[in-house]
C-alpha cells in the first residue's frame, strides 16, 4: 500500500466581524512529530471561549502543545487528555501571562480559568492509521469516497448531528485543574485505518461545523464548497456572504478551517 497525503494542510481562519485577526480567539496548528521512530503528522484547532478571560493565549497554547507532544495522546487511546498531558500547557500559559503585572479585575478574571475546545487528527502513514480526539463543538469531519454518489461521512463528536447541540454550552478543556474530574467524560475519540481511494479530513471550529451540519442533512454536499475554498480571499467572500445571506444558521463568529487529504493506493495502482 502507498499513502500520500496533502501537506501542509490548508489552513484557513477569520475572525468574527469588526474584530482584529489578533483577537481571534481560533487556533490551529500542524507539525510532524517523531513517535517510536515513526513520522506522526498532526493538526489541530482550537477555540477559546468568549466568555472566559484570555481563552485566545489558552487556546493557542493547546493546539502547539498537542503538535509537540503527540505521543501522549497516542499513549491512552481511550481518554488521552489528562491531567497530566495539560500540564505542560497550563504552565506555559500560565508563565506567559503575568498575572501579577495585571490589574486586579483582570487578575480575578484569570483566577477563574480560561477554557477552550480542542480537535486533534494524528496520521500514521506508515501504519495506514489514523487517530483523533475531539471535546467541546469544533469537530472532525471525515469524509470517504466524495466524488461517488455514495460519499460516507463521519462526525466526531458524533453528537453534533443535532443542530440543537450547537446552541447548548459545550463542555470544554480548561486551565484550572479543579475542572479535571469531567475530563474523561467529555472526550470523543475515534481512529481506524486509512482506507483505500482518497479520504478527506476537515477540522472545523464551531460556527462552520454549525453551518456544514445544516448543509449535509438538507441533502448537499458541503465538503464540495469547501474544497473550492482554495485562499484565505475566497474563504472570506464565503463567510461574508453566508454571514449576510442567514444569521440564523451562520453565526458571526471566529472561524477555522484545516483541510488535509490522504489517498492510498495499491503497488499495481500507482
């Protein structure tokens, strides 16, 4: 079996209307890791939540954690965010933030944590495998066969396929340790092998898995739209114009997107 795989993976974000993108509370990030002698390819997104205090510095400090540090997930299949793999993380947010040179109602907003959701997809291309966790509304997408009238696709957290989820408060990964006894309760974990032809993977904060989801149970095809999205100027054409064509099912919010393909083909394909 060959593997190929697009990458760097597309990456695109944009922050909500009227905001500067430093303000954006989205985080993404990529990288390939060394894992028991074998090249791990990794992306991630994350998305800070408005309403806690410094989520954007939080989140970005999980999405670089996770694309250093994938042997940790890969180590607990099950439940991989632990108390201990957040370690590192919480001390690195917490030594870039200051909190003693903040003023005090900034420091008692710190005091109440910062929280965020968290996708991670980790590719083994040398075992033809995948694995990937998801906690809070930004999702996993993965889709086979996309160009047949028979494309299968996955959701990750599965519970997203209810429009409703999207409007609830979801449960998030947070920088107080007092929070870590819901940790294995909120994780969903997925991972299987790369099968043959071409699989796509999306990995999508919540205001654009909130507007895919719509698409896909009206009867369309919304990878299709997406995959047209080649830069960030079309990706921004879209947004404005999704944003003024329905608020009621695009929500004005930071968005991000991270598009990669894995192809594998046969030795007598190639």
């Amino acid at each position: 079996m060959n593997v190929s795989l697009t990458w760097p993976p597309r990456h695109l974000c944009l922050p909500k209307t009227a905001t500067l993108p430093e303000e954006c509370e989205d985080a993404y990030a990529y990288g390939v890791s060394r894992v028991d002698s074998r090249d791990v390819y990794v992306a991630a997104i994350t998305d800070g939540a408005t309403e806690s205090a410094f989520s954007g510095p939080w989140a970005r400090q999980l999405t670089a954690h996770i694309v250093g540090d994938p042997a940790g997930l890969l180590a607990l299949p099950e439940a991989p965010i632990t108390p201990g793999w957040l370690g590192s993380p919480r001390r690195a947010y917490a030594a870039g933030l200051e909190v003693s040179a903040l003023p005090w109602h900034a420091q008692a907003a710190a005091a109440r944590g910062s929280f965020a959701t968290l996708v991670c997809l980790m590719l083994d291309l040398e075992r033809h495998c995948y694995h990937a966790v998801a906690a809070g509304d930004s999702c996993l997408v993965i889709v086979r066969h996309e160009r047949t009238a028979h494309a299968r696709v996955q959701l990750l957290p599965s519970a997203l396929w209810d429009p409703a989820a999207f409007r609830r408060r979801p449960h998030l990964v947070g920088t107080d340790p007092a929070y870590d006894g819901g940790l294995p309760a909120i994780q969903h974990c997925a991972h299987g092998p790369l099968a043959p032809g071409t699989t796509t993977f999306l990995l999508m904060t919540d205001a654009l898995a909130a507007w895919f989801v719509g698409e896909h149970l009206r009867g369309r095809r919304p990878w299709r739209t997406l995959a047209g999205l080649q830069d960030p100027q079309r990706f921004t054409a879209f947004v404005d114009h999704a944003r003024r064509r329905s608020r009621r099912t695009v929500r004005d919010d930071d968005m991000t997107l991270v598009r990669l393909l894995a192809t594998v083909t046969r030795e007598r394909e190639r």
